[in-house]
C-alpha cells in the first residue's frame, strides 16, 4: 500500500461521509446569533427539519452530539422513580438505558439476542399487563446501527394502541434518519431523538428532538431537572428564530445545505437509494458466504451491514488490515459483537461506485487478513447495482399529511 | 448604505471573527473518531488546552455551548440543596445563578450595580460568615461580557485563603479565554468554564471545564444526577484519545488551528493586543464624551466595552441604525442595561485598523442616529495606536509553572 | 504591533479583497471540461459576461493574466508594421505600447504628464491628419491603475466619429470593469480587455476580450501569428460551451459566482459605491493637505487613488511604515511615479468600515513615517460617507439595448 | 440510477482529482504579488518545481493552460521558417505540431499507428541524414494522453546523442509531471512542458516551462515575437520572486500545497503507486476480454489506458452510459479514435479503492452498454492491488545529482 493519497473511505455506519457543499456551507464568517439575518435562518432551517421528520410540530435543535438527545427526550418528560420500558437490540439501546438509569429511571428491558428488531407482540404483552400505567414510556432504536437492524416503528405503535396504553413513545432515530423511512406524526411518536452525523450528511454536533403535544405536556409537569435540555425555554426562542443560548451557527449553515440536498434528491430517492445500496451490501456478504447479524430479512438495515466473521477470527485484527492496506474505516462489533462481527456502513452521501470501491475493499482485507471466505462479493454486488436502475423518481416536496 | 458588499463587521462581544485559517480547517472530511488519527489529534488538542488555560489539570471539551459547561461545572461537583456564593456582576453572571436554581443549588447572590466586577472583600466576609463551611462554591465571571468588566480573579482567590474556607472556586471564563491573562492552576481555581466563540476564535459549538484535584474529588461524591456531562466517563474516555459520545470532529479540526494560531503570535502577545485595543475604544468612547458602563479604571475590560447612550437616547434604535447602513453588528445592552447599552466587542481575530473600522462605524452611527456625542473619537483612538508599538514580544512556548 | 492577527488589508489597486463566496465556490472539485454539466456552466458565463461588459458580441475568456488579453487584442487584429495610436496615461499604457512593439507594431504615442486622461481632441487631431488610414486602431486606458484617472472613453469614441477614421477602438478596462460604468457596445469599443482581479472580484488568473464584428472581421485577415490567443478558435469552441484547450474550471467557477454578487447588487449600485468611496478617499487626501496625482475632478478614478508625498519623502518607505506596523499593503508609485506617489486601492468587495479602516491606517502611517500632513482626513471621510445615504437603487437586472 | 449524491468519479486522464488540501490551499485570499510575502512563497515553490522536474534549471511558471507552455517552447527557441522533427504518437503530438506550423515553422513528422511510443531509432535515423543540422528541434509528448502509450525519452535521448545533432530536446510532460518517473536534467531535455491538472493533482490554469541553458541560449536569437511567453522577461522577474504580469496567486497557492503532498508521499512512491494501478487495469481490461490501444508492453502508460470497444460498438454511447448510471466521467477517444476507444484516467490524488470503484463503473457500463465482455475485470485488478503491497518506499526528500 502506498501511504494515504486519494480519498479516504470513511464507511463506519456514522459520521457519513460529508458533501463537500455541506463543508463549504460552514465555512462561512459566523453572524450574529441575534440579528435578523440569523432568525431567517434559523426559521427556515426549523421548517425544513419538520418535513425531513416528517411532523408539523416542533423539532428542537440542539449543539451537542445524539447522546444530548437522548438525555434531553428523558430530563424533559420523566421524573425520578418513572418506569420505562425498553427493548433492548444492540449496543445503542443498551447505552440509552444506562443514561436512563442514571436520572433514577426505573428501566423494564425486553431482552434480545442482538439479530433482531424490537418486537411489538412481546412490547404488547407487557403494556397490557402494566394495569396501571406504570410504564411511562416505550423506548426503541429505529435504526440499531451497532448490528444492522431496523425496526418496525409503525408496528410498535399499532400494538401500543391495540394495548390502549398512554406511554409516551421514543425513538431513536440517530442512524435512521434521512435514509431510512421515518414518519414520526403518522407513527405517532412522541419524540423522536436523532443526531446530525449520519443520513442527515453532516459532521457531528447537533442533535435533535422532534416532539408530540403529548410529550410537551408531559414536559410541564414532570420532575427530572434540567437547564441546557430543557424543552420549554428552547421553543420559546426558536418562535424568535434565536435560542436561549449561542447556539452553533457554522453547523447550522451546514444543516441547512445538508437538507437542501435531501430534499433537491427526494426523500422517497434518498430512501430508495440506501434501500438499494443495502441490497447490494447483502449481496455481496452473501457471495462470500459469511454471515450478517441480523436474522430477518424484513428488518434488514438499509444503512449498515453488520457481518461477522468466521469463529476463531478476530474482526478488528480484519479491520486494521483494511484500514492500513486500502485506507478504509469499517464499524467495530460493539459490546457483545467486539471481534465477532464489524460493520459496512453504506449511508449518507454515497453511491454505486463508492460502494463498490467500499466492497472490494473488504473482498480484498478478507483475503490479506485470511478470513475465510469465497471470491466474488463484488461481483454479486455489481448485480443488483446493474439491475436496480428503475428507481428514479419525481421529486415532489414531501408534505405533511 | 450601499448594500451587503464587503466583509460584515461582526463586533458584538463574541462570536468574535473566525479566522479564515480555522474555518478552513474545519473544511475538511469528518474521520473516524474511534481510530489512530482522531486519537492522535484528540490528544494533541487536550495537552494545547492546558496550555492556554494555564494548567496541569484535564480540560473537559464538550460538544455545547458555553452554557452546557455552566451547568457541566455544577452537576458534577454538587447535590441538591448545596450552598454557593455568586457575585453578580452582570446578565451573565444572574443566567448563570438561574441555572443554578434549576437544580436546586441555594445561591447566595452578592448584589451588585453591573458597573464593577466580583467583590473580594465582600466575598471575604461572606466567606469569613459561614463558620459552618455551608458554602460549597464561589462562582464568579471573569470578564462580564453584558458590561465590560474584567473582575479580579486572583484578589477573589486570596481573599478566599485569607478566610481559610473550603469552597470551590467557579469562574467563567468564557468572553476571556484566549483574550486576557488567567491563570487556572496558579490562581487554584477548580472549575474553569469556557465557549470556543470568542476568545478562543472558533465557531460556537465547544465547550469546556479545566478542573482541579478538589473539584474531581467532589464530583465522587456529589448527588446531581447527570450523563451527558458527567466528567468522569470523559475523564475515562480523554486518555485514549477519545469522548464516551460521537465528539464534535469538525469543531476540533478547528479548536486544533485556532490554538496553533494563539501560541503562533504567543499568549502574552495575544493578552497585550487585546489590551491596547480596549485603551483605544475607550479613548474614542471619552473622546465622544460618552460613558462606560465599567467605572473602575482596574476592571476595564480588554475585549468587550459597553457604552452608555445618553438619557432619553436608545441603544437599540442605534445598533438598527449601525447595522443598516454600516453592516456592522454590536452587541445590545442586556438584562437591566437593554436600551441603555451598547456593546463593542473587539477581541478574537482583530487587528487595528478593523477595530478603527469599526470606531469609525460607531462614530458615523451615532451621528446618524442623532445621538449627542463630541466628533473625533476614531482620532483619540488613533492616539493610541500609534503610540502602544512596542508590545512585541518573542513567542516562546508557555510553560505552566 | 502585534504581528499578524486579523484581516490583512489588502489595499492595492487589484488584485481586489476576493469575497468568501467566491472562494467558496471555487474551493469545488473541478469536473469534466467536456462533459454536459461544464458546458451548461460555461454557456451561462459567457451570457453574464455580456451582461457585465455591456456588449451583445462574444466575450472571450483566457485562461491567463490580463497582461495576456492585451496580446490577444493586437494579436487578432493587426500585421507587423501596423500603425497603432496610443493615449498614453501612465504606466500600464506604456506597457501596453511596449507589448505592441514587440510584434512589430509601430505605435504612435500621445504623451502625457500622466496626470490626466488620454484626450478625446489630440486624438481627434491625430485622426484627422492621417488622410490615408495608415492608423489600424486607437489604444486607450480607461481607468489607469498607476495614477487614479478616469478616460472618457465614450468622448474618445465621439472624437473618432468626428474625424471618419476608421481605425479600431481598444479599451484596457483591467481596473475599470465591474466598478466604472463601461459600455462596450453603446461606446462602440472593438475590442475591450479586461482581467479578472479588480472590478470583479476574482483572484488573478482569468482575461478577457470583448470584440466587436469589426475586431472579429480584422481577425479573418491580419498576419500576426497565434495560436494560444486565436480568437476563431476559441469561439468556434465557445459555442458549445467548451474551449480549444482546458481551461480554468475552477477560476471560472468563482467568475460565475463573483458576477452574480454583481447582479445581486446591481451594476448601477457597483459604480455608485464605487463613486462614493472615490470621494470619501479625495475628502481625506485634501484634509491630510496631500495633492491627488489625478488633477482634473472629471477624470477621477472610482476605485485607485494615487496620492503624492510632499518633495523630499519616500512613498515606498511610507507604505513599508503601514505594512509592518497595520498590515496593510498600498499600491507602489510606478515608473516615473516610484517613491513619489502610493496608491490606494478601493474597489471591489468593498465598504464603507473596511474604507475607513484603510484611510485610519493610511493616517496613522503617515503620521509613523514622518510624512508632513495635517490630522483629520478620517473625519473628513466620514462626512462624506455619511452623507451619500441615497444611493440606493432598485436592482432591474441590466439590459443592453 | 439515484441522482447525484456521493462523489462524482472524474475519471478522465486529466483534469485529475484535486486533493481537498490543494483546494482549501487555494481557497484563502489572495495577497499582494509585489510584497515580501508573496516573494517568499514564490522563491519556495520555484525551488520544489525543480526538485519534482528533476533539474537544477530554472522552472518558469505561467499563467495559462498547458497549451500555453507549448507555445511557449516554441516561440522561445524558434525562428519562422525552422524545421523541427516531431514523433507522431497520438493527437496531443498532432495538436503541439499543428500549433508548431502557426508559427511557420516546419515541421517533418515520424508517423505512427498511434499505439506506440516515439521511436528512437527512427529519430536517430532522421538526425544522422540531417548532415546541416537543419532540424532545430525534436519534439515528443512522453505520456500521450490520448492513447496511454509513455514515450522512452531517455532513448530518445541517447539516439540523439548516438546522431551527435544539436537540435533541442522538446518533451510535453502534461501528463506525466508528478505521475512518472521524469528527469529533466539527467535527460538531456532542453524544454520540458507542462500542466497543472494532472499528475500536479491542481486544477487546470498553471503552465509550465523547464528550460536548459542551451535553450535558454537560443532564446536569445531566435526570431518567433512574443511578449506574455517571454522567457527573458519571467526569468528576470522570478529572481526577485514575482512575474512580469499578476500571477495567479490563488492557483500558486495550491501548488505549493501539492507539491508538498508529492513530497511527503515521496516521489518514488508516487510513480509506484501509478505503475501498480495502471497493471490493476490492465489486468481488469485482459480479464474483460478487451485491447488496450498500446501495443508495448515497454511502453504502456501508469497514468491513463485506452481501451478499444469491440468494432461495431460505439466507445461514447458506452461513455455515456456510465455517466449517466454511474455518474463517472470517462475519457473518450480522440481524433481518430474518436468512438473507437475510451480511456480511463487512474492518475493524481487517487488510491485502490477508488480505482476498484472506477473499475467497477466500467465493468457495469460495459454490461448497460451491450459491450460485449467477459465479467470478472475487477476480481482480476484485485488480485493486482492485493498481492502489491511491497512497494512503501521510505521518503527522502529527492536530490537531483
């Protein structure tokens, strides 16, 4: 290998990679955070966000990564002693739980083997039998980006009202967003939690809650304190197109590039696009005779693969041959997958030939690093590339129903 | 006016100027912030850090706002129903007590009339007063940028020995940071509160905690519940190189240049620029016949000055009238001084003749808002910048003692 | 001082301050100089070139220096021993006639105290007395960068209709275009030249010449030898939207960006800022006691003002003075004017602060370097600008008739 | 196919991919190019131009597209009415001989089938029946970009020597520069040409000229006019780092900046690294079933292949198909290859992964397309790029001798 010249191919499932206009667009003078061309702005890119979740209420914007999302979806809705139940899917949900455990959350965990999507039937079972509604609310991770895995929002929530059940319904949207389908008012979600780093094709920095009415009347009276995150103060200055605090103008440039972009593309393309692009990933996983994490066939993430290798091989000793070989970075196994599985990510501002540069880059590390396994992904891949060429579609701008 | 040509006049008290340097280094591909390169760079911008706060100590980065590291310092080292003494010395330091009160901190406030910096003799006294050591913290502002005074941090920290009190010492350093001498480890504060936006010369989107021995201790112990800023999962996750949580990548491409740049033209350089430029202003601010609203020659301000307007006069109608035909932004008279106010903020990436540009835009502002004033002001700026031309001084690496 | 902190203030006549915009759009991956989206691209610059220059005809875009057009000019249009008549005006007139001369051009020359503009009557005379045509074209300068003067090239034109000569009219507009009204059809110009560092805001790199079907038809028959500046082969390439040879994609992606800002603006609000600071700097120069190389107020250049240092000083140590002390640079004297004069440069991305900042610092130097002045050209500017507030105009955008 | 999202593959042979330091290099304001800083910059990229052209020369550096530095050549040594020899080796050699004859010189050309190199014993055999020397040149292009076939110019070299005739050495490196192996000096050449926007890995607008003294010498008799190419005139100003005329400083920006990435990647690496992926894509086109347009193995190119479509097929529907599917741009065939051939640019700023994505483009185009072919190209160049991994080279900055 000859040193790092050419592009580096950032394929870990998040940060994306960023469009160069997106850079550009944050490489502006920042303005004055209260002056008038700022709020014009700020409204707009407010606006913007609500048809990228796809809801006519309020997303909040925060300068913090997702995990500040997730903190606040909690602070601002929960008190101490409050019962959440979660379902558990990889290491993402594993790590919201923890974060809820520290503000004295109660957290009821529907376990799993980390291969599949949250279960509605099994959620429920146990809403049902929660009489009392002692359950505040139901948490999910749309996207679980540490194993590949989508689950189904929409049928979490049909079984929620087939429960009759009041909780509040969270979703992690972190991976899921601006590539996976999402539609957080005809879900009826009560906030969803996303970051800017993935779909959305922005660094990392920002991060966002999107909010039911529910939810903000939630956010009146419960407990848990909180003064950065907190709800109620943010949408009080956005009506103004400002924050409560100096929020971060550079990245807010960029995440009105980012959604311009998305929405010049189409939403229904952008989810096709990754639709196909996770297709061919599998294709590939397929033709050399591994296995991916994810055991449903319906759930299968359409923004990063998770693949593990043979028994006996140690997936990060794979990753690093690829990284120094072909400078590529691949996705670690996480928590109980580390050195069992590493992770293709295939998001964000990507197409047909950075995916198969993406491809023959792992073709070519699993042959250096000796993992067992067949020739030919690439060409299995190329396949479904070749074949998929119908999608185009119009780009209406997606409206709220 | 002639139109939006020409570079914005961004001179509010922070953002300050973003130097083209530090914009275009954040201009650059996002990399994996869980490999050898990210670590690398991590590492290098946590020793620099040290070095501009003047400390042996971790400095914390957040991905936030200042204000995330206002309420950083307080959820770590607190528990409900604790004690601490803030001196009031402007809208800054009372945002700062109300996020305290958020999370049931009891804040004894040392009144003040926003004309002066924190009190050591009155914080002595008070100190002297709490036999019982119930105060568990002194927070003060270093520079108020809502006023233009620079409080004396160290007086503050001899005045606490003299009364032998155990208290944790707070200070926000956020519109001082990278503009005016401090000194974290030798004047033995244990919490240092910091943005990136002003001195510091970056975007908003960081922030920090410098944090001493006693101050790591009482986090061991104290009862706020927190996640997102909880030190010690940072603390844990700094030595390799790393953040518990995706870290704002591309902010510290930039946090890495704009530090370069600091210790390029030394921070003894950067301490004596800023000074001369406030001697300049408020030589134009006489000259004008003008008041600030400092009134002690000792806490002058070196990056922020705030400016009466006459009686019956409003500081808001003449920051319009600035803006509209000077495309300059200066900052508004907050809190109690709104109307009052204005403020010209000349710190960050600055030079003479665009701190003359901007005395010049004050001047024509005045003159066409009809406010009362003595023409010649940019004259006895002048003056100044004639005469300060010695303060070169050679860049030697500044060691912490 | 206190080296190199803030915006340096690059107050030379051209190249001009360069907007962040046009940087930007630049700073782009350069794409296929022969596919679909680089014509479509060059096919609408060309079109805006048109708008700029004032013409119908093809404007031609060399990758090259200015200096470059004035040798596509001659090149295209005449045959060795030609007979050309050129105004001089100040130093680059005389490097034009220079150029002209080493291809055995025979270049008559109207001298000058380059004081002042080329003169429409001499011209005229010149024009009369030569009964047999033997003159092949008239070279003027329309803003002289070397000396701060205006031609009135419309005047010129009017003097070589009186006297029926036929010769061709050559206009450098290398620092008028973008700032000066130009009107190269109305005005009957042959062939205008232009690069692409003044008035319209780009780095150095691209030139230009706008040719009429007269210069065009000269071209089928002149004998000089070309290659690289053959205009026949650079339209024939041009109406597909390519060139003969790979240009400079991604200087012309700043050109389309640069000349939108221009539309954005206005032409008519272009030349009349440009005006306005043209007067504010004369207002300075007259209060400083300094005399203007420039003697005839209806020659005044919009966007160069050279002024002289009193008998006895050295211009160039002046300008050394305001470079290491306020990191400024100011044009030099040239040729006969070298140590005699400096110059100012305010045109392009331009306004009023960042007038102010370069007349302050213009002051100060002054005052450092021991130039005998009187105190008060700043304030003398600041009336001026001040009092031009009118001169906003509705922006149409503009048609050539 | 989805739209434009991902990078765009600009896989023609030049422009090559522009490295993200190059651009953000370029995209910072231009400063004044007769001040010190400037000089310093310029003195310092003259001295790394000879150290990538391998000469202790001068190394002139225009403003203008690489026809310019052809013109150049000529013009510099030349005389109206010399004869000069040139080896016909694709169209770029056809263009430099059809812009020779502008300038009346004559040219006598050694034709080929344009699928090999310049022969040097054909040129030997021409200088030895030259017995007047009338040959005053010998021109050849060492990479012909339009057929992938690099010309031996160390035999060219020796053959001259063997002839003992002092016609000048002429050899047009446009793309090859900073992609093969090239010595200006230790070849004997008189005049190297050169452009920016390919093996540079800089956009298109810089041109280059090395010259020897014995060129030099000529250009002081020779009688072909110029002015912008005047070498005596760039020579004489670069001596104080500046240009007879604005350079372009924003572009010398960039080179600075991309030589430097040529040097610290060490220039062995890089032809290396150019070796290795033009036999990864020969090895795809073998495995296709497809020709190469060069015939020699001795003379196939590192930097570009040209591949022949089966008779009967249509090389630039095939082009755009992969446009318009893949969004890759191609090379096409030129002159008489003109839809016979297309070619694949893999020089610059580029890496494995890109060039498999490339390779994949190509393999899927083939198929969209109807080519007929056999599949598996890419598992062939794979097998290249994984069993290559030897060839890291430690980087010693490169002396020439």
């Amino acid at each position: 290998m000859v040193g790092h010249t050419g592009r580096h191919f950032l394929q870990i499932p998040g940060p994306s990679n960023v469009p160069d206009r997106v850079l550009r667009a944050m490489d502006m003078p920042t303005i004055d955070h209260r002056g008038p061309e700022f709020a014009e702005m700020a409204l707009g890119i407010m606006e913007s966000c609500k048809r990228v979740f796809r809801t006519k209420n309020p997303v909040l914007i925060f300068p913090s990564s997702g995990t500040g999302a997730w903190e606040a979806a909690m602070v601002n809705t929960l008190s101490p002693g409050d019962k959440v139940l979660m379902a558990e899917t990889g290491q993402f949900s594993v790590l919201w739980r923890n974060l809820a455990e520290r503000f004295q959350v109660d957290v009821e965990t529907i376990p799993s083997d980390w291969r599949r999507g949250a279960k509605a039937s099994e959620i429920e079972a146990r809403l049902v039998a929660d009489k009392q509604h002692s359950i505040k609310a139901v948490m999910i991770v749309h996207n679980e980006t540490s194993t590949g895995v989508t689950s189904r929002v929409d049928e979490v929530r049909k079984a929620m009202d087939r429960a009759r059940h009041p909780a509040l319904l969270f979703v992690d949207t972190i991976s899921s967003m601006g590539s996976i389908r999402y539609e957080h008012d005809a879900w009826g979600v009560d906030v969803t939690v996303c970051g800017s780093q993935k779909g959305l094709m922005m660094p990392p920095g920002l991060s966002f809650n999107a909010v039911s009415d529910k939810a903000i009347a939630a956010s009146k009276t419960n407990k848990l304190p909180r003064s950065y995150w907190d709800w109620n103060e943010v949408l009080k200055a956005n009506q103004l197109g400002s924050w409560p605090y100096t929020p971060a103008t550079n990245l807010l440039y960029g995440l009105r590039e980012s959604i311009a972009m998305l929405e010049e593309e189409g939403l229904e393309n952008v989810y096709a696009r990754h639709q196909r692009h996770g297709e061919a990933t599998r294709a590939a996983v397929r033709a050399w005779g591994l296995e991916t994490v994810c055991v449903d066939a319906g759930e299968y993430s359409p923004v990063t693969t998770a693949v593990f290798v043979p028994e006996g091989h140690d997936a990060d000793r794979f990753r690093k041959v690829v990284l120094e070989n072909f400078d590529m970075s691949l996705g670690a196994g996480l928590g109980r997958l580390q050195g069992r599985a590493f992770r293709i990510g295939h998001l964000g501002h990507f197409n047909d030939l950075m995916l198969m540069g993406t491809l023959s880059g792992v073709e070519m590390g699993l042959d250096l690093a000796d993992i067992p396994h067949k020739k030919g992904g690439v060409l299995a891949a190329m396949d479904v590339l070749k074949s998929k060429d119908e999608g185009v579609v119009e780009v209406p701008r997606v409206a709220v129903a």
